[in-house]
C-alpha cells in the first residue's frame, strides 16, 4: 500500500486525490490522509502564479511534515482577472514522490457571477462568496461554488481530481519524462 499525504483537511481535496490516483493507478492500493498545512499565498490566490505556488508550497509542507509517504499532493483553488474583464476560476495541483519527481496539473476555468466576483474583488475568498449568494454553508467543502453554478452536475471533487490526474501523468508515463 502507497502512502499519499494531500495538503489540506478538505474532504473535497482528499477525496478528489483518493479519486485520481485509484484511477489512474488501479492495480495499486492507497492510504489517503489529508493535514493541514499553510500555502503560503494569500488565503484567495487571485493570480494563476499565485495559486499554483500555493499548490507547491502546500506539496513542500507536507513533504516536510510526513517524510515517510510516498507521494504528497497540494490542491490550490484561485482566481484571475482575465482578458475579458470577468474572474475566472480555477484550481492548481503538484504532486511529488519521494524520488523528487513532480507532476502538475490545472482544472479547467469557468467564469464567476458578476455577485460573486464583486465578493471576491471586494477581498472576500470565493468559498465565503459562494456561500452568500447562494445561501449555502461551507459549501467549499462540499459542491463549491462549481457546484452551485452547474447545479450538482460538476461537484468541487470531481473538478479538482481533474487537476490530480494531470499531475499524475509523468507518474503514469515516467519513461517520457
């Protein structure tokens, strides 16, 4: 059984990363624990470069907080201005083994409600924004805001396991890179 530390206590991130390596890697078994560790970004990234070093960042901290796992994966959800003048949303992951090797993956982006992306521009995290106009609780441990703006059909979990299969590719393919 492979050891895999995911960098938050999120039961969306835990079970989005238990979801990715399962699939990709079936005939393997995993032990799936989440910590908590700081990303050391602002609490909402609001630049791709931002979110995706929080990712890292989360990766690094969890590497050094349990040593002896055989992967450790940090999920970083962000937002960015973009061209269009509307805020995209989006999440980063990195995954690392213990030889070192890294793999890194990105959701696809949608775009936030003018409600919403006012919160957020405002300095409200997206979760808490989310929350708020849809009259959820804690919602960014459960559907997510992907969630409340597709009805149910595209979960935070399900969006985020994405990411970690992305990552998980030169894990899967090690022989091309």
């Amino acid at each position: 059984m492979k050891r895999v530390v995911v960098a938050s206590e999120n039961p969306v991130k835990v079970e989005a990363t238990r979801s990715a390596f399962s699939r990709m890697f079936p005939e393997d078994t995993f032990e799936v624990i989440g910590i908590a560790v700081d990303s050391g970004v602002d609490v909402q990234p609001r630049t791709d470069e931002e979110t995706y070093q929080g990712a890292l960042n989360r990766t690094d901290r969890a590497a050094e907080e349990h040593p002896d796992a055989d992967f450790w994966v940090g999920i970083e959800g962000g937002v960015d201005e973009h061209w269009c003048g509307e805020l995209g949303a989006f999440a980063w992951a990195v995954v690392r083994a213990k030889d070192g090797t890294h793999g890194k993956g990105c959701t696809s982006m949608f775009f936030v409600p003018p409600a919403v992306a006012t919160l957020v521009r405002g300095g409200m995290e997206l979760g808490p924004a989310d929350d708020q106009v849809f009259g959820k609780e804690n919602n960014k441990q459960k559907s997510g805001v992907v969630g409340s703006l597709t009805g149910g059909v595209i979960e935070r979990s399900g969006y985020n396991a994405e990411a970690v299969v992305l990552a998980l590719i030169p894990f899967k393919n090690p022989n091309l890179y």
